[in-house]
C-alpha cells in the first residue's frame, strides 16, 4: 500500500487549535518507557515487539482489536509491591482493574492477597483457588447471597460499608456459626487530586460512613457488638489517579484519630488499617507517578508518626494498589481503518474498536498515549484524534495526539497503559464483540480471555 502525507492539518505550536496535548516530540519513532510495558521494544525493522514478540505477527494470529499484557511485566509489579512493604503489611491487588483466572493464579503466585466487589469477582477468585483467607470483600451493597457465599468460603475480611450490612453479616455469621473478620469503610472528608466522578471520600458521595458526623463512632460501637463479628480496622479510600502523598496524610491523620476515640470509648486498640489504593500510573509523558518503594516509605512514615502522636501501636497496613499494577501492563492494538483530515483543525484516524473497549476517555476525560507500531515514519507530526467505529459522536479513543503524516489504512497502531479498567468496563455497544486478552512472556503469547462471538451475543438473546 503506498503512503502520502496528508496535507491537511497544523504541524506547528502556534498554529494548533485548543486541545489536550503538549507539542510533538522530536522523533514519533520513540516510545516513552513511562507509559508502555517493561518488554516493549522497537525492533531494527520499525515494529514493536512486546514479550519477544512482533505486533504484526500478534496481530495475524488473534485479530485487532486486542490488548495485550506483558505477563513479565504483570508479575515484576507484584513483586515490587509485596517487596516495598514487605511482610508486616498486606497488599491487596484490587480485582475491579482487571480480573481473570490467569491474573488471580498469578497473584498467587507472587504472595499478593486479592481485593473483590462483587459476587462475580468473587467466583472468579474461588475458580482459580485464591486462598479464601487471602480475599478482602467489598461493595456499597452486598447482596445477602453475596454475604453467605463471602463468609462460607472464609474470605480474610468483609469490608463494611453501612448500617445495615454490618446487621446483614452479623446475622449470615450468626447463622452459619463463624466469627466473620470485619473492617468498617470510613469517609475521612478528604478529596483527592482527581476527577470527581472518581473522588470518593469526601462525604456526598455513596462509599463509606463519615467520620464527621460521628456516623463512623457509631458503626464502630454496633460492629463491637455482635459476637458474630471480629472488628479487625478501619478502611479508608480517598480516590483514584492520585500522584502525591497529601490527601494520604490527611486521611491517615483521621482514621488515627478515630482509632484513638475508639481505644478510648471501648478500650480496644484496633489492629489494622487499610489505606486503599488510588495511586496513578502514566497515561502520558506528562504523568509522574510514585515507585512502590517511594509508597510504602510515605504511608508507613505517616501511619507510624500519628498513632506514636496519639499514643497507639502502629497497626498493620493494607494496601489495594489496582491499576498501579496492572494498568501499565497492557496496550491495546487497532488497525487503522479510514484517515480523515479536516483542514486547519486536526486528523481523524478511525480504528476497528472505540469506545466498546475503553471507555475511561468518553466516561472521564482520560488522556492517553499512541503509537505507529507496524513500522516507523520520517514523515512530519500530524495532529490527530483516535476514534472507534461506533455511531457516537463521543466515541473517542485518544482525543489529541501527534501520529506521522504518512499514516494510512492497514496500519498497526497501540495505545498503551489500557491494562486498568477497559477490558473490566468494556461493553456490547452497537452489538461490538468484547476483545480478547492475550498474555505475551519470552516469545509466547496465549489468550487468557477470549475474544467474544457473534454465537455468545446471540446465545442471551431469546428472541
């Protein structure tokens, strides 16, 4: 297929319109080590390889689109998390990012605990035989049958969120003759450096019991009550995509705070604290997000000065790092379909997925990087929008970024850090069929959730 620039289009800083993108790089041909996986490499011949593998040769062999997980890059996260806080803390892998068999045995593997919320992530984690007692339950609403199944297969904690789930465990364990290990969920009033659809500790929000009001005190005295349940800390969650350690401090401030009223209203000095997760990756090269070792030192350092301030034991900390472990891991590969320039405004390249397979860039704004893969070009930085195949106008996969002018249909292109929450959140929209996950590690690759059928779309509908 012969490539021409196209001739529409600013090249220039000054001749850009308004948009989310800083200026072209010097050489498109280069991949930010910030936002892609730790085995993705441009090879002497222009394509990108991944886990030893060619772009072009996955793409032949499971289809576009697709993501792809760096399985090496998966495991060595893990490990730099269980390392960083080492063994007198717990790292709970939040399964709502991206959940499947193959993850949950490889969290096994590498000594993580696991961080479910639903009753379908639950199962998940059983099938694939994840410790019960290594499993954190959560959720706004559990259903009593989610309740049951949770305190049946042993899970380690039920992380309650409300009066009335800590009368609903308390009534299942009761019933089923088990002392249930419980942590209450607390809003400390603290909103994190985020998007607000993604903001979940201050208190008008549906997560939590507050702490302000006293609401939070009251939970405490009604979980204490029944000898059903063990009351083992406080959880607190102050948001996603957070690069810096203030709204952290601030929390910790008040759920030790809480501990200390609690130590001495009932005389009990509650033995854990869960901090949550929330902590950023790069979407972009603009993003600088934490090394777990820089983490663990802060909140551990911060946990440790309170409660030595408020006379208390440091409890043990829980974290629940979720996209910070598997969202650089993954890109997703589209092959370009159609390239259409508006003169003066910018290009847009229409790719055979969209908004079905990542919806975080419609749903919240997000930014993301892109990338030419098959080969590389000397043509000139041609301001671009990403788009999918949908009928929706807002079906935007990367809204402005820099691909080379000689970009044309057949061309591989990928979007990095796609590992957190576009497969977990990917939809059926316009009957698209949902993309497989394939895992790549030292030359192999192998789908660890297939991609769907027009039979698996078909099989619901009973006409």
């Amino acid at each position: 297929m012969s490539r021409s620039a196209h001739p529409a289009g600013p090249r220039h800083a000054a001749d850009l319109p308004e948009g989310h993108y800083s200026p072209p790089p010097a050489d498109l041909n280069l991949l930010d080590e910030k936002v892609w996986s730790r085995t993705v490499r441009r090879g002497d011949d222009g394509v990108v390889r991944v886990g030893g593998m060619e772009v072009t040769r996955l793409a032949e062999e499971f289809g576009t689109p697709a993501y792809f997980l760096d399985e090496e890059d998966f495991r060595a996260r893990c490990r730099a998390w269980a390392h960083a806080f080492g063994p007198d803390a717990d790292v709970f892998y939040a399964g709502k990012a991206f959940l499947s068999k193959a993850i949950v045995r490889w969290l096994r593997d590498e000594g993580l605990n696991l961080d479910v919320c639903s009753g379908g992530e639950l199962a998940t984690a059983l099938a694939a035989e994840m410790p019960a007692g290594r499993i954190a339950f959560h959720g706004n609403n559990k259903s009593l049958a989610e309740i049951r199944r949770a305190v049946e297969a042993g899970v380690g904690r039920i992380v309650l969120d409300s009066y009335e789930e800590i009368a609903r465990v308390a009534h299942v364990a009761a019933e089923l003759g088990v002392r249930q290990r419980v942590q209450i969920r607390v809003t400390v009033g603290v909103e994190a450096h985020t998007h607000e659809f993604i903001a979940t500790a201050h208190e008008d929000q549906k997560f939590g019991i507050a702490v302000a009001d006293g609401a939070a005190a009251e939970a405490v005295r009604r979980a204490l009550g029944h000898d059903s349940l063990e009351l083992i800390g406080i959880h607190s969650h102050i948001g996603s995509q957070i690069f810096d350690m203030a709204g952290f401090e601030v929390s910790a401030k008040r759920v030790v705070r809480l501990l200390a009223a609690v130590r001495d209203e009932h005389g009990v000095e509650l033995p854990e604290i869960d901090l949550g997760g929330g902590l950023g990756i790069a979407y972009t090269s603009d993003d600088d997000p934490r090394e777990p070792h820089e983490i663990a030192k802060a909140l551990t350092e911060i946990v440790a000065r309170e409660c030595e301030s408020a006379g208390l034991a440091t409890p043990r900390i829980s974290v629940e790092p979720g996209r910070a472990i598997v969202g650089p891991t993954a890109f997703t590969l589209y092959e370009v379909g159609t390239v259409k320039p508006l003169a003066g405004l910018r290009t847009y390249v229409s790719v055979d997925g969209g908004m079905s397979d990542n919806i975080r860039t419609a749903l919240y704004d997000a930014e993301y990087s892109v990338a030419l893969v098959s080969r590389t070009s000397t043509a000139e930085p041609m301001l671009s929008r990403v788009v999918g195949k949908h009928c929706e106008s807002g079906d935007i996969v990367v809204r402005d970024a820099f691909l080379p002018a000689d970009l044309a249909p057949g061309d591989l292109i990928a979007v990095p850090a796609t590992g957190a929450y576009c497969r977990s959140m990917a939809s059926n929209y316009n009957h698209a069929l949902r993309p497989p996950v394939v895992a790549v590690r030292d030359g192999a690759a192998r789908v660890i959730v297939r991609r769907e059928t027009e039979e698996d779309l078909l099989r619901l509908d009973l006409g």
